[in-house]
C-alpha cells in the first residue's frame, strides 16, 4: 500500500529543498548577492530535511508490513522486503558516490563527503535488522541522544576517536564539507518514522493517512477544482520522485549558475 498523503508531505519538502538551493548553489559559487542565510530559508531546509529522513523510516516500516501481510494472506510467498531494501540502498550508494565526484569537481577540498545521501544509506543498514523492534529503536533514540549530551557539555569526550569515524558519526569533525549529515543526532529521525509507520499502519488506528486520503478524494469529485487537483497531484509526483529530482536539480544549478 502506498500513502498517498506521504507523497504530498515529501513534495513539500521538495519544493523547500529547491528553494533554499536557488539561493545556497549559487552563494557557494562566487554569487554572494545570493543570501541563503536567512531565518525563512533555513527553517525551510530544516523542516526539508526532516520530511526527508523521517520518511525513510516511515517508507521502511510501510514496505515491511506490506510484506508481512502478503505473508500472512499466501504462507508460500517468499518476502522482498529485505531485497527491496538492499536494492534501494545500492542506488543511494551510487547516487551518493556520484553527489561526492560531482562537488569535488564543483567545490574542491569542500565536496560532500557523508551528506544526506550517504547518510540515508548508512543508517538504512544500521536499523534494518530492527525494523519491527520497538525496544531496540527507542534504545538507539535514547543512546543517540545520551551521546549528543556528551558532545554538547564536552567537545574533548571522543577527542581520541579516530577523525573518519567521528566525522561519520558525528562525535567532532575536523572536515569541511558543504553537506554533512552525521548519524547523531539524524539516525534519531529514522527511528521516529519507524515508530510513525507502526502507528499509522496498525489496525487499531484505522489507518489515519487512508481516511484523510478518502476524504480529499471525496473534496475533490465535490468541487471538481481541478487547479487544486492538478497542485496536489504535482506535489505527490514530487515526493514520489524526489530522489530523481534530488541529483537533477543539484546539475541543474550548476548549469545555469
């Protein structure tokens, strides 16, 4: 089952993302009347990035539950889940290899090195065996967050753990990089769509995201706007393409900047 609300969320998130690109690409290359550094444009970013990462756990969840149900309905049929996963996993590899060569070019000694997608891959690995373990998610929750405290109070905690390894993970970090996303504190947000997609597909709730969906879908054969229509339809195809629309639109800015 796929929701289509989730897809217009992550829509939305796109249309931020671009945003706040159109102004941060072409700061970071030699443009400075464009200013990226506003308190709109980086509450846009963060509430982007968000969407983004909280919907690889929440997409995690949903396809693993698909799958059990398939189970459940045919005992015969073999589980894709965890094929499905590693397949996606591999094409953020790649694209994330490709965003890491792209900005070396473009940015030198300041390509992005562990940025969202490199992030999303790695994490995606770390809680997959435990997609369907509350207890073990809300342990990472609650150890991610124990380890921030730590670096917040003192910088000097993991001073000795290998450079590489900190800036992974997100203990200091002695690179510079116009993208990083280390896995404290953003692994917390694959947790927490984990646990969203364990809410939203459990019986007991009616399946929340399916009864606005309905009724949307009611609205709109009420009213036959189809401006609207057209605009909720852009934003769903949006978010069901916005790893696509992701790399297209970073070569984009490049071209015409």
């Amino acid at each position: 089952m796929r929701y289509e609300s989730i897809d217009m969320i992550k829509g939305i998130a796109v249309v931020f993302m671009i945003i706040f690109h159109i102004f941060y690409f072409p700061n970071k290359y030699g443009y400075p009347e464009f200013n990226y550094d506003t308190k709109l444009l980086n509450t846009m970013a963060k509430i982007a990035q968000i969407i983004f990462i909280t919907g690889v756990g929440l997409n995690m969840y949903i396809s693993y539950k698909n799958e059990e149900e398939k189970k459940k309905k045919n005992k015969k049929a073999k589980s894709e889940f965890l094929k499905k996963q590693l397949l996606r996993t591999t094409k953020l590899i790649v694209l994330a290899v490709f965003v890491s060569i792209f900005s070396y070019y473009v940015f030198g000694d300041m390509f992005v090195k562990f940025g969202i997608l490199h992030f999303m891959a790695f994490s995606s690995l770390l809680v997959l065996p435990f997609v369907d373990s509350p207890k073990i998610i809300t342990g990472i929750i609650g150890l991610t967050i124990f380890i921030r405290y730590l670096v917040s109070k003192d910088q000097e905690t993991f001073s000795n753990v290998n450079p590489k390894f900190a800036f992974i993970t997100g203990l200091y970090s002695r690179y510079g990089a116009v993208d990083h996303f280390p896995v404290t504190p953003w692994i917390i947000f694959i947790c927490i769509g984990l646990i969203l997609g364990r809410v939203i597909t459990d019986k007991k709730n009616t399946t929340l995201l399916k009864v606005i969906e309905d009724k949307d879908k009611d609205k709109e054969e009420d009213k036959k706007d189809k401006v609207k229509k057209g605009f909720k339809n852009g934003l769903k195809w949006c978010g069901k393409n916005s790893l696509e629309i992701y790399i297209v639109h970073w070569i984009l800015l490049f071209l015409f900047f």
